[in-house]
C-alpha cells in the first residue's frame, strides 16, 4: 500500500516520508506536500528510489553474441 508519512516534530522540523513507491513516483507524490510547506531543505531517498532505477537499467541493456 502506497502512503505519505508527514511528521512534525517538537521543533517545528517537518518531514515527508513516501513509503512504497518506486522511482520518481514518489517525488510526484510528494510535490504537492512540499510546495505548501516550503523550501525543501534536505531530501533523501530511499533504496527503492534507486532499485526502480536499476529494474529500467536492466531492461534496456541487450546481449550481444
């Protein structure tokens, strides 16, 4: 199940947190939340980000014999 995780913490610091999307689907998803919040200060993605990446990679590479 794909959900957004928003946590605001005692110091005001708040953070988005995209849980079971892969590749930039998860910046599409979080967008929205980021524009209302502000400058984005700090982004880090999770190994999901990349594993899609790497499926697409995989995929296009073909074998020569």
């Amino acid at each position: 199940m794909k959900k957004i995780i928003i946590t605001v913490g005692l110091d005001g610091e708040v953070s988005i947190e995209a849980n079971n999307y892969k590749g930039s689907e998860c910046d599409e998803a979080t967008r929205p939340f980021e524009a209302a919040l502000g400058d984005v200060v700090k982004k880090r993605r999770q190994p999901e980000y990349y594993a899609s990446q790497q499926e697409n990679v995989m995929g296009r590479e073909k074998s020569y014999e």
